[in-house]
C-alpha cells in the first residue's frame, strides 16, 4: 500500500523544468497528499497559472505515483497563489 510519506519523498525527486537544482517539493509548489485506498491524490499550485511547464509537472508527478503502484489524481489548485515565501529551508540553501 502506498504511504503519504513515500509519495512526498518520491516527489521530492522530480526537479522543477525551469529551475532544476530545486525540486517541486522544495519550490512549495505541491501543497498537499492524500491517499484512499490506491486513489492517491495530489494537489499543487504552480508558480504562476500560465506557467509553461504545468503538463510537465502534472504528469511527472502522476508518472511517480504510479511507479509506487497508486492510482493518480494530480490537481491544479488555483485559488491559493505561491510565493516565494513558500520554498522550503532546503529549497532556498540549494538556490543560494
């Protein structure tokens, strides 16, 4: 059975397209997971709604889900603007 916790570190894994010294996790860009029973859902916001590199990440995201053996549901939350405010200490040593 798949774990919130092995979903959040697989997904620590997939650098961001634009800056990719820095994963999505670390930009603050996945704002929540939540497992039912193989439904694995997975919420984030992108830096910005136009970004060009949404599909890019809705799927990478998708593709780490499934190889840990869930089921998929990667959503755009676009009511909650990111800010930089939201990189993790980790993300913001490895911008430095």
């Amino acid at each position: 059975m798949v774990t919130e916790a092995a979903v959040w570190e697989a997904l620590a894994e997939i650098p961001d397209p634009e800056i990719p010294v820095i994963s999505l996790v670390d930009l603050g860009v996945v704002r929540d997971v939540a497992i039912d029973g193989e439904r694995v859902r997975v919420e984030f916001t992108p830096t910005f709604l136009g970004c060009p590199a949404l599909e890019v990440m809705r799927d990478a995201m998708a593709e780490k889900v499934r190889e840990l053996g869930g089921d998929p549901d990667v959503r755009v939350i676009s009511d909650d603007s990111w800010s930089s405010d939201k990189i993790t200490p980790e993300g913001r040593e490895k911008l430095r």
